[in-house]
C-alpha cells in the first residue's frame, strides 16, 4: 500500500472530513427548516436557498467522500475518481448560478418590491431552478464524456481537470474559470448597490 511521505496529510484530512461533515449538515439542516415551514417555502427566494443548500451538500459529500478514501492511502479508483469529480462538477455548476439569482432576487426585492411577485413568482422560480439542473447535468454529462475529466488529487488536495487540449476540455475550463469570478464579483456589486440604496432611503 502507498503512503504519504508527510505525516500531516492525516491530520489535515481528518479536519477536511470533520469540518466537511459540518457544512453538509448544516446544508441539511437549512433544507429541512425551509421546506417544513409553509411560509418560507412559499418565498422564491427561500426556494433558491434551499436549491443552493442541496447542491453545496452534494458538493460537500462529494469531497468528504473523495478524502475518506484517500486518508490512508493516495490510491483511488480511477472510475471511482472520475464519477466523485463530475459529482463534484455538477452540483458546483448548479450552485452557483442560485448565488447570482438570489442575489438579483434581493435587489428587485430591495430596490422594486411591487415588481417581487412579478419577476420571480412560482412558476418562473421553478423554470429558473430546472435551468440551473440541466446546466449542472451538462458540466457533469462533460466529465463523464471522455473529453475532460474531473479528478481528486489526494496530494493538492482538490479536484482539478486533467489536461487534455480539445474543444471541449479548454470550454470546460475557461468556464470553470471565469464563471466563479464572474458570478461573485457580479454578486458583490449588487450587495453593494443594495446596501447604499438602503442608506440612501433610511
């Protein structure tokens, strides 16, 4: 059997999976008081919270898992390994477009309350949530396709994408890497517009 050459992996990997256990229930437990609360589950933009929450626990098991195999030994199942990381790639896919969504559910929310029911009532709320499920199913459908994987690596410890150089593999990439900024810098410039129109209006 391989073993690590440097003691703290197990240590750290200890920590990972404590403190991963940790979010995943917390996600759990956020799911659980939205939907068995009628008034909350009525709301979109709890709606899109526990979407959010489902798909950060399914990425939080992902990578719990992927470091419960590896704590003793770095070897993984490359199959094992490929579907741990399009698991991982899908529900991050599906996370972060419900961060930007409720982000711009705030502000209307914030900045144009008569227009809340309008733009973001049930049905819509819904459709916007489907969207975000198949965009997710399309970056996982891509680690899986032979293209471009998504692997844990044990001595980093992440997953990354493995380098192969077509079309499919630089998109999948270039997305991973400009989606992320793009949905957080977005993100924070609409919480901030929020809170300077709030102490504009108080």
């Amino acid at each position: 059997m391989v073993d690590y050459e440097n003691p703290f992996h197990y240590n750290f990997f200890a920590f990972y999976i404590f403190f991963g256990c940790i979010l995943l229930v917390l996600n759990l437990q956020t799911m659980l008081v939205i939907r068995r609360s009628k008034c909350l589950w009525a709301l979109s933009a709890y709606r899109l919270i526990f979407f959010s929450s489902a798909a950060d626990a399914v990425n939080c098991g992902a990578q719990v898992a992927a470091v419960a195999i590896t704590i003793r030994t770095p070897v993984i199942h490359p199959t094992l390994n490929s579907f741990l990381g399009a698991l991982f790639q899908t529900s991050y896919a599906m996370e972060y477009p419900t961060i930007l969504i409720l982000a711009s559910n705030r502000f209307i929310a914030v900045v144009f309350p008569k227009k809340m029911d309008h733009v973001f009532d049930k049905k819509k709320t819904m459709i916007i949530l489907i969207l975000c499920c198949l965009f997710g199913a399309f970056n996982g459908a891509l680690c899986l396709s032979g293209e471009i994987r998504s692997i844990w690596d044990p001595y980093i410890p992440k997953f990354y994408f493995t380098n192969e150089s077509s079309f499919t593999a630089n998109f999948l990439r270039a997305m991973d890497l400009y989606y992320g900024e793009f949905v957080y810098i977005t993100s924070f410039i609409i919480y901030l517009i929020i809170i300077v129109f709030l102490l504009c209006n108080v």
